[in-house]
C-alpha cells in the first residue's frame, strides 16, 4: 500500500485546523536538537517498532526526518502496522515554518 504524501507547506497548512494531526521526528538525537517542528514528538527511526504500542491509532501521524528518507521508512513500517500515516516529502530541508530548539 502506497504511503501518502505531504509537503511541508501542507503539513504547516494542517496544523493550524487539524487537532488529529501528530507529527513524529524520526531524526537522531543530534539533528533533533539544531531544531525540530514545534509540537513534533521525537521518536528516532530505530525506535519506531518499540514505540507504535504507545500511539493512538485514532491519529494522523505525520513522520518527518532531514530529507525525506527515513521517515518514508517509518511511515511505510507505521502504515503496515494500520496507522494513518503521511512522509513530508523533503524534511526538515524544506520546512519553511518555525522550529524550536
């Protein structure tokens, strides 16, 4: 099954109307801290398959790293375990909007 996917323009656009939206940074420790979204939960990639048990599958996840990759990796992971997932295509090198640190 094909995972969808978001630009980061959309994912910006989402967040301001959509309370169901969740997004995961999948990114290590390191690039966590030069910023990520705000509001964005961490969870690196290699953590994924311990964490999903703890996530409400009621939720739209949408999963982001520096480019696009890994996160497409996690999303793939997530979607076979029946969540509702989205990739921002581009990562964290195509976000435009804020970032906390």
């Amino acid at each position: 099954m094909e995972v969808n996917e978001i630009t980061p323009n959309q994912v910006e656009e989402q967040m301001e109307k959509d309370d169901n939206m969740v997004i995961i940074d999948v990114r290590e420790d390191e690039e966590v801290a030069q910023g990520m979204i705000e509001g964005a939960k961490h969870i690196a990639l290699q953590h994924i398959p311990y964490s999903i048990q703890d996530l409400d599958k009621d939720k739209h996840y949408v999963l982001v790293c520096r480019s696009g990759g890994r996160s497409s990796t996690a999303a793939e992971y997530m979607n076979e375990h029946g969540f509702k997932v989205s990739n921002m295509v581009g990562g964290m090198l195509e976000w435009e909007g804020e970032v906390v640190l």
